[in-house]
C-alpha cells in the first residue's frame, strides 16, 4: 500500500517511527521534517560530552540524512521548520531555514514528535553570551567552545534534576568550582525528600556547593557576559558560567494550532495506537501524555524510553500497522560524582497525592555479599499499597548496583507483582555480585513482614511527630553503646538487643515502644522480642537511624 507519512521532529521519537513505518510498509513515500540540523542525536549524552567522558562529537549522531535514506529510504530535510498544519487540505507547510522558502507538502497520515523545548525565563539578563542550556547537539558545542575560550572556574547550575547534576559533575570533572541551585526545597524533585538528601550529603563532600528553596531573580551582566546571580532571596553569587537546567516545556504550538486535543497535563492527547484527535495524526515523544501503568491516569513522562518506544508505535500504525502502547513508569536513573540515584513508579509523595492507602519500607543493604572486597550500601524505599502489598514504586541511591535492582523493580511493577512475591524472586548470586538474600529479595522479606503484621513500622517522619506529641515515648537505641556514645535520638534509652532480655523488667510492656538500630535489622529483631514477652504497641523504625538522618 502506497502512502504519504510525513513526520515532523527527529530524535528519538521522530526517528523511531520513521524507521519503524517503513519496516512495516516498504511502499510508503515517507518524509521528515527537522527543525534543528540534526535528525537523530543522543540528548541524553550531551553532558558527558561536555566533561569529555565522549571525546568525538560524532557518536553523539546516531543517525544522519544519508544514512536514513540509504537503509530507510526515508526522505530527512533537516533545517525545516513546519509551520502549519491544515488538516482540512491534509498537508503541512514547511519554512526552509536556510533560504526561508515556504511549501506545501501533502500527507496520507503525518506523524508529530516536536518534542519539548528547554525551558529559559524572562529574567533581566539571562540572554547573556555565557548563559546556556543543554538541550541540542549546538548547545554543548557553544558550551564547549566557552570553556576553551574562556578562563571560567566559579560555574552555576540552574536547577538540581538530572541534566542539573549531570551537567554539574561534566564541570566539576573540568575544574570548575560548582553551585546548584534549585528552586525546589531538595534536589532531584523527582524523588522522595528522605531519598534525595543522601545524593546532596554525597555532591556536597565533593565540594559541590548546594542552594535549595531558592530561585534566580536575575543576572547581572558587564558586556556581553553574565558576571553574578542575584537570587530570589537577595543572595548574589558570582560566576563565569551558568547552565539552566530548569526544566523542559512540551513544543504544543502545532498542535494547538491545528485544534488536536490537548490533555488535562499538558501534552497532546493520544490513545494506545499514539493517535491524536484528528485519526489520521499521529504524535510520539515528550510532547504527548501518557498512561501511568500504577494509576491509570494520563500524564506527561518526558524520557527516552516512552518516547522511543511511542515512535515506534506511531510508525507502524501510520503505515498501516497495528502496534499499541500501554504506558509507563516513569523509571529513571542518574549518576553524579559516582553515586546513583534510580527511581520507577510512584514515589511516597505521589502516592500521598493520588489519594493511596501506602506504607513504606526502607532497607539499606550492601550491593553484593560483605564478605567479597569492594561491597558498598545501597539506600532503598519501596511503596506498597497497603491492603494488598502491591509494588506502587521504588527508589534506590547508591555507588554501584542501582540500575540492576531498579530494572527489576521496574519489572515487577510492570507485572504489578506485589512484596510477597519478591521476596519468593529466583536471582543469581554469586559473592562479587550478589548476596544470596540479595538486596531487592531482602526489601520484599522486610516489606512483606510489615505487610503480614510481623512488626509494624514508623518512619522518621511520622517519628518526629509522635515525639512532639509524646515526649515520654518509650523509644529504644538496640544498637551497641559505642555506636550510642557517638550519636542518637536524645530521647532514647540504649539497651543494646543483644541484652533486650535481661532488661525487659525495666521497661513498661503497656507503653506504646519504638525501636531503631542504624538500618533496621536489630530494632526488627528487638521488636520481635519485646511482641513475645507482652509489649502490645511496638514500632520498628524502618531502614532504622540512618533513614532518620536521611530526614
């Protein structure tokens, strides 16, 4: 079947589906427009090219107009703009950026992947020369030849998400001296507070500097350059170099235009086929909403994975297919100053937000068997739905072994299994790269215990508050007394759980009793002890003095 598919947008979704349509119609007259001056670029490579981790600007390009076309035959212009769509003609209108001719181009189905544009407020100098974003192949090569032209050291960096700490590791790499600051009251907004502070604590004896719950007021500028950053709180910093890394917004202008629907998040609205509201439009990528597989609900995941993977749907079934895409879980990873941040699914607070009935459970194990050299912990939350121990989501911080545990979480939240069923999970093992209770099997016993009623647990967040509310809490330190001598919850009385028996005489079995050790394991073994010999209220506080600290 011969017919017209236009595409408009590269990258990842762009180029999905144009590879895509034409594995599923060799007929198809297939055509893309790019407005940039590169079809298909790895976006998400950009800062390590900036640090130099990629030396050759090259691999950045997965694909160009040639290599399309000679293995596609996929017609690609890039330096097109389309600035129309008139659907009732079915054709596009098309701006050619270097001699700024305008056509028209007719479609038997067009293909939407605009993609989403960094996002640059309108503050008093912020179009200074040495303001930037990291966004497209040209920006990292204007930040790059900044850097080399430039005596820069003192480097900004507008907003602590992943390109933010990414971006900030590439220049700290690079020698620069590095501040974050984010608007947010934590870095990486994205996660949960308790999780996110152990990656500050981290940047931070790196000697990169964090501000948080404060956002930029404007730059002030000598010449063409930016030289300070005065804050909303009137704090002033100097810099050589700033990098905005804010945030993305969907390119919907097109769209809107055209009258295709826009949902209630902000993307354009698209079934599981990836069609639009015009069924002959189709739209891929960070500009288009999503089903969240946990809530059901549409919602905007601006990631590589969906986009790619809504490119590829968006292809075969503009071409004559028939492929659909579920939804997503919003996983995702990053790495600074070698520590790893992962998350999937819904964090604590978005669960708070939907309105789910949840627990939480914290474990900190190592990343593979201690006896083996080079073990190193790992800081783990899952939310469980509290009625049936489904996963509901998961984050994970730590040196090495994040991304294994994550994508397994990940799958499991896919096949919505629930916290009896990892701890039943068959992984390999072996002592250079698992425990044989490896670290999400022993998240699933401990999560699986709170949910069976074996031990109910307190987080320091609802600690905190049971304190204020109860000063005379019967609150337990079972850890051993040097670790007692060198910090703990002044409230707290030290009976170390090796001794808890000899000592339950002294304590009221009446009274409501939270344990803690330092990760959770002895205050579960103390409160195991105390529910056999009669104590009727007791607490175990999950993933123990260190998640404490991590509030």
């Amino acid at each position: 079947m011969s017919i017209k598919i236009i595409i408009v947008g590269g990258v990842a979704g762009g180029a999905s589906a144009a590879a895509k349509a034409r594995r599923t119609n060799e007929a198809a007259d297939i055509v893309m427009f790019e407005k940039g001056p590169y079809v298909s670029f790895a976006n998400c490579g950009l800062p390590y090219y900036i640090g130099e981790t990629i030396q050759d600007r090259d691999d950045l390009l997965l694909q160009t107009p040639e290599r399309f076309w000679k293995r596609f035959r996929v017609q690609v212009h890039v330096l097109h703009e389309v600035l129309k769509i008139d659907r009732p003609a079915k054709c596009v209108h098309v701006k050619n950026l270097m001699t700024q001719e305008i056509t028209s181009h007719p479609y038997d189905t067009l293909i939407l992947a605009p993609g989403a544009g960094a996002i640059v407020p309108d503050l008093p100098g912020i179009h200074a020369k040495n303001i930037f974003t990291v966004k497209t192949v040209p920006d990292s090569d204007a930040i790059k030849a900044y850097l080399k032209n430039y005596p820069t050291q003192q480097a900004l960096i507008i907003g602590g998400g992943f390109i933010g700490l990414e971006t900030a590791e590439a220049l700290k790499n690079r020698g620069r001296t590095v501040t974050i600051v984010e608007k947010a009251p934590q870095i990486l907004p994205p996660f949960d507070p308790d999780m996110a502070k152990f990656v500050a604590a981290h940047l931070q004896e790196k000697h990169v500097e964090i501000i948080v719950g404060d956002g930029i007021k404007s730059f002030h500028p000598i010449g063409e350059l930016a030289k300070e950053a005065e804050l909303e709180s009137g704090i002033r910093l100097p810099m050589d170099i700033a990098i905005l890394s804010i945030g993305v917004r969907p390119e919907l202008q097109l769209a809107r235009e055209a009258g295709l629907a826009i949902g209630d998040s902000g993307g354009i609205s698209v079934n599981d086929h990836q069609q639009t509201s015009d069924p002959d439009i189709y739209a891929a990528g960070d500009a288009v909403e999503t089903r969240h597989l946990v809530t059901g609900k549409r919602t905007r995941i601006p990631l590589a994975g969906p986009a790619n993977k809504q490119g590829r749907v968006a292809g075969a079934n503009a071409a004559g297919g028939d492929l659909r895409f579920h939804g997503a879980l919003g996983t995702a990873i990053v790495e600074s100053m070698g520590l790893t941040a992962a998350k999937t699914g819904l964090t604590e607070q978005e669960a708070k937000i939907h309105g789910l009935k949840y627990f939480v459970s914290l474990t900190h194990p190592l990343d593979h068997a201690g006896y083996y050299p080079g073990a190193a912990a790992l800081h783990m939350k899952l939310v469980v739905e509290q009625e049936t121990g489904r996963l509901l989501g998961a984050q994970i911080v730590g040196e090495q072994g994040v991304d294994k545990r994550i994508d397994i979480l990940a799958t499991a939240l896919h096949g919505k299994m629930r916290v009896q069923e990892l701890e039943q999970l068959d992984l390999a093992y072996a002592p250079q790269f698992n425990s044989a209770k490896g670290p999400v099997i022993m998240a699933g016993f401990v999560a699986a215990n709170t949910l069976r009623g074996e031990v109910k647990t307190i987080t320091g967040e609802e600690l905190q508050k049971k304190l204020a509310m109860n000063p005379s809490l019967q609150l337990l330190d079972v850890r051993t007394p040097a670790e007692y001598q060198k910090t703990h919850l002044p409230q707290a009385r030290l009976v170390p759980v090796d001794d808890l028996r000899d000592h339950l005489s002294e304590l009221d079995p009446s009274q409501e009793t939270v344990v803690y050790c330092h990760v959770g394991l002895r205050g579960y073994l103390a409160a195991r002890i105390l529910l056999q010999h009669g104590f009727t209220n007791v607490f175990n506080l999950t993933g123990g003095y260190l998640s404490f600290q991590g509030k």
